[in-house]
C-alpha cells in the first residue's frame, strides 16, 4: 500500500497535494489528519503547516494477489506471480514455481478450490462482478485441451451405446469448455446435472 505525508497551508491544500503526487482520486484513498495547522496572525505570524497522511486504498486484483501469495507461503511454496489483466473484469494470475503440482492438486481439486476463494476475495467490494483465473505452469490451457479430448470421446461414447453418459464433477468454468465443445455437435447434446460442489455434465445421444 502506498503511503506518503503532506503539507499545505490547510488540510483541503495537503489533500490536493497528495492526491497530484500519487496521481490519484481521493475516493481511492485513505487520508489521516496528523494536524489541522495554524493559520495565525493576519495569514502569516504564527501559522502552522496543516500535516495528512494518505494511503492508497489497494484494489481488488492487489488485495486478490497478495492473498494468494499468503496462501502460497503457508503452503511451503516459492512463486512469482504475474497479473494478466482481459478486460476490465477478467485476470489470469500467471503462477510460476516450484510444487506447482501441490499447488494444482489432483484432477486440479487444489488450484481449483483456491481459485473460488481468490474469487470471493476480489469479490468482496467489487461490482460488477470480476472473474480471477489462477493459471500455475499454463495449467489452464492443458487442462482445457484435455477437456476437449474428453468431450470428443465421450460424445462417440454416447453416441455408440446409445445412452447417456455421465461425467465427473467440475467446476462450473471447466463445465463450459465441455459445453462449448460439443456445442456444434450434431449426434449428441449436452446438459449440466446436480448441485454444486456436485454439479456435472451428461452428454446424451440424440435419438
């Protein structure tokens, strides 16, 4: 959080001040009068220096960051992690490391569950709503060629039996590569099943 102290002749001076150094708004900060000054005799014997302290309030993606890093450290792990910012509402955070496999966890249950609460936390003052990717090694993108794979073969799957069948439990972004997948589909059609944190596809063949 950056922080610096200010002078002016009067409180409302050192606030501007402060807000020109740190390129700001004042609806950003957080400001702490330190002493309200003097102006003294006729304007000048006397007077006194008004005195504020003004913090930059972080945002949402700096809170969001520097509460995964502390996850990380509590979870013996070294990373670097790099802000990649898709629009106003959309940021990939590019994790790089050692035990990136802790950190994924199996079939990503670890990253993916950490994901959810880096999402509550960027989430806490936002609106509108901000959506917080957490990639370690391009996990991502593996994971979504991976995914597509699976949708492929499970649709001839389906499509061979002649039933419908049923995937494993994901989360509702990875639920959509699946949907997107098969979307063009013209043998099978999609459909998402159950309740969270149980919520699954079923890929059924079109009779």
């Amino acid at each position: 959080m950056r922080e610096i102290t200010a002078t002016g002749q009067t409180v409302e001076e050192a606030v501007g001040s402060a807000l020109a150094q740190l390129n700001t708004t004042k609806d950003r900060t957080e400001i702490t009068i330190v002493d309200e000054g003097k102006r003294g005799l006729l304007g000048l014997f006397g007077a006194k220096p008004a005195i504020i302290k003004v913090k930059v309030k972080p945002t949402a993606i700096e809170t969001t960051v520097d509460y995964v890093k502390m996850i990380l450290t509590s979870m013996g792990i070294s990373a670097e992690i790099e802000v990649e910012q898709k629009g106003e509402r959309y940021v990939i955070l590019q994790i790089t490391g050692e035990k990136m496999g802790l950190l994924i966890g199996k079939r990503g249950q670890t990253i993916n569950s950490l994901q959810y609460l880096a999402q509550l936390v960027a989430n806490r003052h936002a609106d509108p709503y901000i959506t917080v990717i957490l990639n370690p090694e391009n996990y991502r993108d593996r994971r979504e060629q991976t995914l597509i794979q699976l949708a492929e073969r499970l649709a001839s799957k389906a499509i061979q039996i002649q039933k419908p069948v049923k995937l494993e439990p994901m989360p509702n972004f990875e639920r959509k590569i699946i949907h997107t997948a098969l979307a063009g589909h013209k043998k099978v059609q999609t459909v998402s099943d159950g309740h969270e944190p149980n919520r699954h596809i079923v890929i059924k063949p079109n009779y």
